[in-house]
C-alpha cells in the first residue's frame, strides 16, 4: 500500500518518517518542560517517546533493515543507498540504548550505584544531539531511497497513451511483482514499474536483468512463446518463491 506523502514510498515508511520527527520535536520539547523545571512530566514525556520509538525499531525499522539492506550489504557497503541506512542503525540503535539508560537511572533505583552517572544534564544533551542526528540521517535515508530518483511525474504518466493490445504492464510495490503471473502474447513489450525502494527484474534464464530505482522503468519485448520466470535478484531467487513472477508468452490468437 503506498504511503499520504505522494513518493511512492508505502505507507509503513511515510508513516515512521513522520512519527520519527514528530518525536523529535516532542524530545525537544521535553528538554523545555526540564528547563522550567516540571521534572516529572519531563521524565514521562521523554520516557514515552524512547519505548515508543522501541516498538517502531521492532516492527518498522529492523524488518526494512534486514529485507532491504542487509542482502546486499557486504558487497555495496559504500553506496550511498546501503551505507546510509547502516550508520543510520548504528547511530539509531546507540540513541536507543542511551535512552532506555537514561530512563533506567533518571527514572527507577534499578541501576546498582556504579553505574550512575551524576551529570544529568551532559547525558541528556548528548542523547538528544545523537537522537537528532539520527533523524537526520533517517530523512537522508527515505530521501534516497524513495526520492533521489522519480523521473516520470504522475502529470507524464497520464499523457502516456493507454497501453495496445501489445503492451503489458507489472508494477512493483510492497516487495511483490503485480501481478505475479503474467500471460501475454508473442511480441508483446511487458513494462516494470518500480512503486517501492530499489528492486530488480532479472530472468532466470538470463535473457533480462534490471535493476530499478523508486519511479524507475524497464522494458523488454518476448518474442518467442514459452513461460519466462524472473525474480528481484535483492529480494528473490530464481524459482521464487520469495520474490519472484514470470511472463508467460502464447501465439497471437490464444
Ligand atoms: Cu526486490
């Protein structure tokens, strides 16, 4: 399902993004209610947004992770579509750690007395600085992988002529080819769009290989019969069944 912020990105993304700045300025506002000195709605404020934030590590943040990055980390570490979300992870999971520490000393007598720190301020500061960098690198990461590259706006898509009996269509969104199974006839052109973070069109046999950014198109005419499977070589394997489709391709008049 594609996300409200009109990038192609789904809806799980756009709707971290936005909650992750909203508790951004939450935290930021928190800091204020310390200097007035209400320092237990403070500490409630502060508290809330570090376990919220768990809860979307767990369920948001870390399955994108290890579906999107972790497959393809060793080998395309440098590039910025992989090396992003990985210092992001770092960073983010140093903030959490930081926070939940925090919680622990400031918040409960949990913590044995060594390892309390006594400068609250200087702890706090440093968290919220790290806490912010993260989001920072957070949007640098959602910029990447859903905007740096839309070249086809919805105004072109619409002055694009409806498709010919010779032309078909698959869309790429939510990690699966639609639709999955494709049959057309011979000579026929079958376009991918990509609706979601880099993914790719490859044929088992090798006859095609692609690989597409958000917004991102390719194109390849079958112009024999026989049934073509493919796969995202990121996400997929030949033979699926991870995430996988196939072409079938038929005489004219079947
Ligand atoms: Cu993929």
């Amino acid at each position: 399902m594609n996300g409200f912020l009109g990038t192609g990105a789904t809806l799980e993304a756009d709707l971290n993004l936005s909650i992750q700045f909203l508790m951004g300025i939450v935290l930021l506002c928190g800091m204020f209610l310390a200097r007035k000195g209400y320092y237990r709605t403070h500490g409630v404020c502060q508290g809330s947004i570090i376990l919220l934030n768990l809860v979307l590590i767990a369920l948001i943040m870390l399955p994108s992770f290890r579906r999107g990055v972790v497959p393809e980390l060793q080998s395309k570490f440098v590039e910025s579509y992989y090396f992003l979300p990985t210092l992001h992870a770092t960073l983010g999971t140093i903030a959490e750690m930081l926070g939940l520490y925090i919680v622990l000393r400031a918040g409960t007598n949990l913590l044995p007395k060594a390892l309390c720190f006594k400068n609250y301020k200087i702890w706090m500061r440093a968290a919220l600085v790290v806490w912010w960098v993260v989001i920072a690198l957070g949007i640098t990461t959602y910029y990447v992988w859903y905007i740096a590259s839309v070249p086809k706006t919805v105004a072109e898509e619409i002055q694009t002529p409806p498709p010919t009996p010779k032309e078909a269509a698959v869309t790429i969104v939510n990690y699966e080819f639609q639709p999955k199974d494709l049959t057309v006839e011979v000579d026929t052109t079958v376009t991918w769009t990509n609706r979601g973070a880099r993914h790719g069109v490859t044929a088992d046999d090798g006859s095609f290989a692609a690989t597409l950014k958000n917004g991102e198109v390719f194109s390849y005419i079958f112009t024999k019969p026989g049934r073509f499977p493919y796969y995202c070589q990121f996400h997929g394997e030949p033979g699926g069944p991870k995430m996988a489709g196939s072409i079938t391709v038929v005489p004219p008049g079947q």
